[in-house]
C-alpha cells in the first residue's frame, strides 16, 4: 500500500513585506510526504543505462553523425541510472528542472509543464554513485519547484504558488526552508516560507548569513534572512532568471538586459549588456568558470564574458542535434564545468560537451533522452536533468591518478573504433577511449578506461586483460562478451556488462587483486570445464 504523510494545518508560514513579517497557518493539503520505500525504489530505473554514444559535430558540413571518424572517441561515458519524476494525482507530468550536489546527496527539484501548479522535491543518495536510491521525496500539489540550494541542514527551495486560491498568501513567489536529516526530510519543525513579489521565483542563492531569491517578470532580487526569513532588502527588476555570488559581487541576469552586478546593498555598480532574446519564461542560469561568466543565452548557445571587465570573450554556439529537434527547442538553458570540460544543457538539443573552455575543440552532443533542463557535475560524475526523463546519472570514467601512474609506461591508444587484434599479435595500449567493437584473436592488454558500443568477442586461445574499467553495451541494446574455448579474460578494476558472459569450454577469467567488480546485467553462461577465479565483488549476483 502507498502510504502518504499529509501536512495540512501546521506549517509556519512566513509572508513578507520589505520591514514586516506576518505568520500564519497554513489551510490548504498542499503538501504530501511519500513514506512507501517501495515507491522510492522503483523511481530508479536502469532501463537505458550503460554505453553512451557521442554524437560529433563535423564542423565542416554543419551536420551531426555518430563517430564521424573511424578514431577512437574520447569520454567513455556511462550511463549509470534514471530518477523517474515524481507523479501524483494533478501531477502526473513533472520535470526535473534543477538539482544541486552537496556531499553525498543531489538534491532535485521538479515542476509541471503544464498550466497551474505542481513540484516535487526529491533527494538521491549518491554515496555509491553505481547503486543511487532515493531516500526522501515530497509532493507540491499546488507550486512549481524551480530551484534549491542545500545549505547547512536545510534545503531552501524557490518556485510558484497560485495565490488565487490561498485566502491568505498574497504574492505567488516563494522561497522554502525545508530542515534535511540524514537523507530525509524532517518535516516536524514545519517549513518556514518567504514570499516576494513576481509571477514565479526561479533561482536562489545562499550565503553564511542570507538568501537571495530572484522572480520573473516584474519581480524583485530580494534578501531574506537566513535563520527567519524575513526580508532584509529588496530591490525591483523587469524581468529576472538566475543570481550567482562570488566574493562580494551578486549578478544577476536581467532578460530585458543582461548582467546586472550589484553590491552586498543591492546597489547596481556594473553591467554588462547583453543584447540575446531570453524569451518568456525560459531557464537561464549563471555559472562561473575561473574569471570567466558564463551565460545560458537561449538560441544564441553560451556567452562568455571577463568577470572583471564585462568583455565579450566568446559564444559557444549549440551543435545541430541528430534527432531534429523543432528549432524553438534548441536553446541553452544551463552550462556547468568539470576540470575544464564545459558541459551545456540545450533543451530539445541535448547535453553538450566541450573539450575547451573557448569551444575551439567541441566534441559533440552526449546520447540522451529528454530535454535537458539543468546540468550540475561533480568529480567523476554528471547530473542531467531532463524533463520528462527525470535525474539522469552520468559516469565520466575518468582514470583515477592511481591508475594513469599504473598505465603511464604503456603506450596511449590513438586508432580505430574498431580494434582487431590479429591471432599473431600482442598488443597493449593506455587510454580512456570509447570503442565500437573489440575483438581479439591474439594477446591484448588494455589500461585505463574503456566502453564498448557493441560486442566483444575473445577468439578460441586469445587472452584479453583489462586494468582500469571497462564497459559493454547497454541495457535497452544488450550485446555479449564472449570468451571463446581455451581463451583467458583478466580483470583488475571493474568490468560492466549489459548483456551476457560467454564461457566456452575450457575458457577461464581471472579477477586479480581484492578489489574488482562484476557488474552483469544478463546471464553468465559456463561452457564444459569453463573457470572463475579470484576474489570479486559480484554486483548482481549472477555467477
């Protein structure tokens, strides 16, 4: 059974104006706590995970294709695992619309594509980034969730109320102090509530003593104070969509203008215009890459502005998406960065990924599903929201430093997507590389990181080791990887099957070291006098 925890009547709420602050009681059933742990575990879903293409961009003909060069791709991406939204009775097509990262916890907020008013709020344990779960999950039956920001054991999250139907909240933007406990939202305390002027709050930013809430059109930049939540200042603009901090400088982005940067009063002391069409409504955000601003501009990609002295460094325009997407879907709506790798969220485009922070070396457009909303990376891992799609978890594979120093003394591989390995040779290679298929009548050592698209396949008396990872198929296109009779497969690291395991007769694999992992999705399949040595973690238990 599906048990709900309903909060009716006693939740503070917290409406204020620029020098007063009014509490209430709260009348309306608008929030609801899921505490079904199996409706918390079926939202994950592993139905698409595993090896992702990378759609590259041919600069030349200004068209988009799967490996465009028969050369090894780079970022060996994975798909580890999808967050279904949130569904409830007037909520049935959520969003996800933003998620921030802070330790071992995302933090994903969602909102309604449709007319009225509807969100959630959900947080994924990602201590174990290849086994995510989602620990807490609340429902909004009556208010969009746009933003959060996670901070000091509270989430504060930023959205849409419809005022029209409240008796006693008179503005329909809203900034909520949610108190988070290990994991889980505790709800006993009640949630405080700020309310501003403007149709729809839409990014929120924190600091050790404030926060700051931006609202659309016809809205305010306003600071609340962080333990209450009244208001401290506020100041009114047309038509704003995100807020970034940095030392003592707050910009925001103002869509009738640009970059507004203000001081700790809220005083406007620079600009920078900006001449893009944001549209109405649409998600734009912020983000800071060293001395560098980076801002989502719609249709136009990414613009790259100097911090310091607001000149233009460069755009970085949006690849053509191989799936056609309809050209009012084509927009940049969110930009983040992992060690120099720019990545863009450009809606019904798709995910892109940069080697450069100029653009000048673009790599192409990862293979998702969904319009992609908002992106946040962390260390070896990146977060997608996307729409409809929900949370979707993506694994970079990066070599750890470890590893490269293990790989360092073997040559890097730089040939075919397709590597053959002839029954005469022994070849061993470094690198993270992303292949279409792998086969090997000989010997072959591969170190670093790998994926393969499609099958692998280890010829009668070859021998195969991998040190590092390695990565076969994916779940929704299952292939195998077959060790033939008399063959040897070798792991040291972690091997990732979406598909079978073939074992001809007399064929052996070999886990060295205490910690490798066997990660099958499907069958291991013995053939006569077929062996599996070694200590192992089996990830889903199928040998």
């Amino acid at each position: 059974m599906r048990r709900i925890l309903l909060y009716s009547s006693l939740l503070l709420f917290f409406a204020a104006c620029s020098d007063t602050t009014t509490v209430f009681e709260n009348e309306e059933n608008l929030i609801q706590l899921e505490t079904n742990a199996t409706v918390l575990e079926n939202s994950l879903s592993y139905d698409n995970s595993g090896v992702l293409d990378i759609y590259e961009e041919e600069l030349t003909t200004n068209k988009s294709a799967r490996f465009v060069e028969e050369r090894a791709g780079d970022y060996p991406l994975s798909l580890v695992a999808s967050i279904r939204p949130p569904s409830f009775n007037g909520g049935e097509n959520l969003t996800a619309s933003h998620v921030d990262l802070v330790g071992e916890y995302a933090y994903v907020a969602y909102n309604t594509v449709e007319d009225g008013y509807a969100g959630g709020l959900d947080i994924v344990d990602i201590s174990d980034p290849d086994r995510p779960r989602v620990t807490s999950r609340l429902y909004y039956l009556n208010a969009d969730i746009n933003s959060l920001k996670f901070s000091n054991g509270f989430l504060y999250a930023v959205g849409g109320f419809d005022s029209e139907q409240s008796a006693t909240i008179t503005s329909n933007s809203f900034v909520a102090k949610i108190m988070v406990q290990n994991g889980r939202f505790n709800l006993a305390p009640g949630i405080s509530y700020g309310f501003q002027e403007g149709f729809n709050a839409n990014d929120v930013a924190v600091t050790a003593t404030s926060v700051f809430m931006t609202s659309g059109r016809d809205g305010y930049v306003t600071e609340f104070d962080k333990s209450t939540l009244e208001i401290i200042n506020e100041t009114p603009f047309q038509d704003l969509r995100s807020i970034a901090i940095r030392d003592s400088k707050i910009m925001v982005l103002d869509a009738d203008f640009g970059v507004r940067i203000l001081d700790s009063e809220l005083n406007e002391t620079n600009q920078i215009p900006i001449n893009s069409d944001f549209r109405l409504a649409d998600k734009r955000t912020l983000d800071f890459y060293n001395e560098t601003l980076v801002v989502a501009e719609g249709e136009r990609g990414a613009g790259l502005y100097d911090t310091n002295s607001g000149n233009l460094l460069q755009y970085i325009d949006i690849p053509l998406n191989p799936n056609d997407a309809l050209p009012e879907e084509v927009v940049t709506n969110a930009t983040a960065f992992n060690d120099g790798v720019l990545l863009m969220a450009n809606g019904g485009a798709g995910l892109c990924i940069s080697e450069e922070v100029k653009g000048e070396d673009l790599t192409g457009i990862i293979e998702l599903n969904g319009s992609i909303n908002y992106v946040a990376t962390k260390g070896d891992y990146i977060f997608a929201a996307s729409g409809t799609e929900g949370l979707q978890i993506i694994k970079m594979n990066k070599p750890s430093a470890d590893l490269a120093s293990r790989c360092a003394d073997t040559p890097n591989y730089a040939g075919s997507t397709n590597l053959r390995v002839g029954a005469a040779e022994n070849l061993a290679y470094s690198g993270s590389r992303r292949f279409r298929n792998v086969s090997v009548d000989g010997q072959l050592l591969l170190c670093g990181t790998w994926t393969v698209n499609n099958q692998v396949d280890i010829s009668a008396n070859g021998s195969f080791a991998i040190r590092g990872t390695f990565i076969v198929a994916r779940n929704n296109r299952r292939r195998n990887l077959v060790v033939g009779a008399n063959a040897r497969l070798q792991i040291e690291g972690n091997l990732t099957i979406y598909g079978d395991l073939v074992l001809g007769e007399n064929a052996t694999v070999e886990f060295l070291g205490d910690t490798s992992r066997a990660n099958i999705f499907g069958n291991v399949v013995m053939g006569s006098g077929a062996a599996v040595t070694g200590n192992y973690d089996d990830i889903q238990d199928k040998f």
